[in-house]
C-alpha cells in the first residue's frame, strides 16, 4: 500500500508504451512540412538558393523525429534533446522569414514538459 504524498516512478522497461507527445510531435511535423516549403521558395531563385538548404535539412530532421517520438519510452528519452534543440531551430528559422515554424516552435518548447510524465 501507498503512502500520500510518495511518487513511484514511471514504468520502464522493453515494450513500454510511450507517453502521449501530441503537443510537440504535431507541430513539429507541421513545422517540418513548412520548412520543406519555405526552402523550395528559396530554391526557385539562384541567388537565394543556399538560404534553402538549411531550412531543407531541418524539414527532414523534424519529419523523421516525428515518427521517432511515435516509440516507446526508452526512444522518446533518446529524442528528448534533438527534440528540443529542433523547437530551438524553429524559433530561429523567423530570420530566414518562416513564421509558422516559429510559432510551432514556440508550441513545442511550451509543451516540452509532456516527456516528464
């Protein structure tokens, strides 16, 4: 029997399921789609063309974790900071004029604490 107040720990082991990360993993897989578009925008000039390239490679980054954070347990830890460091990156990609990865940047960090149930 429990005593009020005492925390166990969250069940862990092979085969666990994950937790519900829908605050983060759905707007990083908007997010990675907006970053797809906004490079293809810059790719349609050749002047801007490098501009594209980062946005480009964080749109697949954030597309493949999103399938990542769909795991179990043990895989949504290993993801936790790439997770993190990709909602970073988002709300840095406004310099490069991408306003929806910004906000679902936002979106992300706010919602990050979803991975300490």
């Amino acid at each position: 029997m429990q005593e009020f107040g005492s925390v166990t720990s969250p069940p862990s082991g092979p085969g666990t399921p994950g937790r519900d990360l829908s605050g983060v993993r759905i707007p990083m897989l908007i997010s990675g789609i907006f970053q797809c578009l906004t490079a293809l925008g810059w790719f349609s000039m050749c002047i801007t063309f490098p501009l594209g390239i980062p946005l480009l490679v964080l749109g697949i980054f954030e597309l493949v974790m999103f399938g990542k954070l769909a795991g179990s347990r043990e895989e949504q830890d290993i993801a936790r900071g790439k997770a993190k460091t990709y909602a970073i990156l988002d709300v840095c990609s406004i310099l490069l004029l991408n306003l929806p990865s910004m906000v679902c940047g936002i979106v992300q960090l706010a919602n990050h604490r979803q991975f300490d149930e």
